[in-house]
C-alpha cells in the first residue's frame, strides 16, 4: 500500500546546513605495485600487517606502501570497480585509518585521501564503499568541524571521471553525525544523530540527489541496527526498516522529488546484519551479524503480501567463521560437529545447500570467490601447522598456491569480481 507523506525540504538556505564543500583535486601522487593483481590479501603481521597481491597465476608478492609511511601497516582494502581500489593504512595496527589512497588499477598510481578524510569500517559486513557511476561514496570524519563530543562522520563522494583529476567533497549536512549510509541515484539516506548531541537526538534522513532533505520515517539510529535498516535492488531503489510499521518499505521519488512509500515484504524483523545481493537470481539476502541466519529480503517477484524466506546456516554446518559470494552463490564456511572444516555453497535459484568439502587436512581461516566460482583461502594445514594460501574448486579440488608466506590472512579482495 503506497503512503504518501507531507514532505520537509531543508534546503541549505543557512551555511550551518551547508550539504558540502567546494571540491578539491586530490594531487599527491603515490606508485603502487598492483597493475597484475587479481586479489589483495591482508597478511597478518604483530606490528604492521602487510599486503600482498595474488596474480592471474596465482602468485603471491608483496606490495610496499608509500616510503612516507614505509613502517605503516596495511588496514582495509576496498574495491571500487575495474578501474580502482582503496587501500587504508595505520601506525602499530592502529584500527582506525591513519593514511588512505584511491588506487588506479590500470596505472598503478595511489591519490592521498588525506585532505578528504579516510573510509572507516566499524562494524562486519559493513558496506564501506559505494559506487554510483562515475561517483565514490564513503564515510568519514570531518576533523574541521569538531564538538565537544568530537569529529562528525560525513559522506565523501569523489568523482572519477577524469582518471586525470580526481575530485572529493562532503556531500551530508555539517550538522548531522553520519552512523550509516546507502546511495542510490545520488540520493544519500541516512541514519545518524545530530552533531554535539552525543548521539541521543538520532536523524533519519534521505538527501535528495537536488540537494533538498527529507526526515525518514522512523528507523532507530543505533549503529548495529541501522547496518541492517536499508538495502538497494538492482535498479537502484531504496528501502528502508520502518519501526513504525515493522517491515521494508520502498523509497520513491517522483520528477518534481515528491517523496512516498511503498510497503515491501512482511515478517522480517530489525536486527543488526548485511546484506548480500545475487544478481543472477535478482534477489538480496541479510545475513545477520551473528552470521547464522539469512532472509531473502528481495526478490524481483515479491509483492507487499509475500513474507521474506528465512535459512539457518546451522541447519548444515556446526557453527559458521566466513560468508562470502558470487553473482549466483553464497558460499559459507565453518565447521561440523567434530570440528571438520566445511565449505558449502547456496543456490538461490533452487534454494538448496551444496557441500563443496569437508575436512579434517585443514583450518580455514578465510575464503573469498569470484564472480567464476573459483575460490581463494587461507587456512591452518594440520598435518604440519603451516598457514597456506590456496584455490578451491567446486568439485572440492584444492591447490596451494604459497606456503613460504606462513602468515594468515586476515582478509582477500577480489579486484575482478
């Protein structure tokens, strides 16, 4: 049932409500050893975690960061296209970031953030990095605006059109306190509180792509919740976690950006979670944070009437360690109950589970897959307790592509998903 609601536009009619700043051209100017990578990985190190590449022939070398932080440690990478990649640093496994570079996959060549602030990712499953066409949208701290409460959180958006002459600027009010973000269109909603205010007067908020505001319905601002308040579809639509109401409701924005909504899909609870889309199936699944169940949240055939199918992962596995996906598949790794590592894979479309090995030779600490099934781990081999990097098939033939590194890696970017 479509709501139409009396809207509030606040228009940026005072600087307090200033929606960005003039843009700037990242300049400082960075060589980066990644124009072979297919994946990163983030190698575990007690000082300084390093980052390697693997290559199309699944060779694993390091890459340095820049000499002026040569005795940083690598932090997150963040895939952004084809063409780009994030790559975060930080003194002594610092876990905030303390230098950060948006990095040109073709050229090789890293763009201080410094001037624009770093992404941040403060919570699992977190969509740090958002890609609207030629348009980067992370979150950040402001530190030219500080309260007594500290730095407020705002939206970056960096323009990458011109591979030559990359531009950044804020693009969420100076006085809201950004928790969490989705982009669709251009359009930025929003759930945070509002600035100096230690978070207890929360704002829920859609920037429109006109540069007007609309306050949201009501969806609690507590940052693990809000996580799994809002999702997109795969034509850029909108929803969003109605308390009010307890259930998705679609965001819709007619030419003159009149706002309304449209009630989604029943018997899906807030909780905190992420969301997982499948592209080949046209359908999203939330994960919850406690990684053991999952709701299809989306599915190209829904209507406000259906209810949300729910799995439970612990239905086929023991406990759960990694989620990790495909265009077509979600693949979930954990263990059986005599503490056997498995791999299994979910198919949306026939909505079964699959398992893909199941063994005792090895520990997995981590696995990632591209968009051909192929998947990269690293895992605890326990015939001789080395900490291996390998690819695993379907079929559950494995491969070891490194053990001299002996390191776990804590976490593996697919550059080409």
């Amino acid at each position: 049932m479509k709501k139409s609601l009396i809207l509030i536009f606040f228009v940026c009619f005072l600087s307090l409500l200033s929606c960005s700043v003039d843009s700037s051209s990242l300049t400082d100017i960075f060589d980066f050893d990644i124009k072979d990578a297919k994946k990163l990985l983030k190698i575990n190190n007690s000082t300084a975690n390093k980052l390697y590449k693997m290559t199309v022939n699944k060779i694993c070398e390091k890459i340095d960061p820049p000499d002026i932080i040569n005795d940083y440690g690598v932090l997150h990478t963040f895939n952004i296209n084809d063409e780009y990649v994030i790559i975060t640093y930080s003194y002594n496994n610092y876990p905030y970031p303390e230098a950060g570079y948006i990095v040109s996959k073709i050229t090789g060549k890293g763009y201080s953030l410094e001037n624009v602030g770093f992404p941040r990712k403060e919570y699992e499953g977190e969509k740090v990095i958002q890609v609207n066409g030629n348009n980067v949208y992370y979150r950040t701290y402001d530190s030219s605006i500080q309260y007594d409460t500290g730095f407020i959180a705002r939206v970056v958006r960096i323009t990458i059109s011109d591979p030559n002459n990359l531009t950044a600027e804020y693009t969420t009010s100076d006085i809201d306190d950004i928790r969490y973000f989705v982009v669709a269109n251009d359009n930025i909603a929003y759930s945070g509180s509002l600035a100096g205010s230690s978070g207890l007067t929360k704002v829920n908020r859609l920037k429109l792509n006109n540069g007007g505001l609309v306050n949201l319905p009501s969806i609690t601002a507590d940052y693990g919740y809000s996580i799994g308040s809002y999702f997109i579809d795969f034509n850029e639509n909108i929803f969003f976690y109605n308390v009010n109401t307890n259930r998705y409701q679609k965001i819709l924005i007619d030419v003159n950006y009149n706002v309304s909504y449209d009630d989604y899909i029943t018997n899906v609870t807030q909780s905190p979670g992420f969301f997982i889309p499948i592209s080949n199936n046209s359908s999203i699944y939330r994960i919850t944070s406690s990684l053991n169940e999952m709701y299809e949240v989306f599915n190209s055939t829904y209507t406000s009437s259906n209810s949300a199918l729910q799995y439970n992962f612990l239905s086929v596995l023991n406990s759960v360690k990694h989620i990790s996906y495909s265009d077509e598949y979600i693949y979930i790794s954990g263990y059986d109950a005599s503490s056997n590592s498995i791999i299994t894979q979910f198919n949306p479309a026939s909505q079964t589970f699959n398992e893909i090995i199941n063994t005792a030779l090895y520990d997995f600490y981590t696995i990632s897959v591209d968009n051909e099934e192929n998947i990269t781990f690293s895992a605890l081999r326990m015939s001789d307790g080395k900490k291996v990097i390998g690819s695993l098939q379907t079929n559950g033939t494995i491969e070891i592509n490194n053990e001299v590194i002996n390191s776990q890696a804590l976490s593996i970017e697919e550059l080409y998903k």
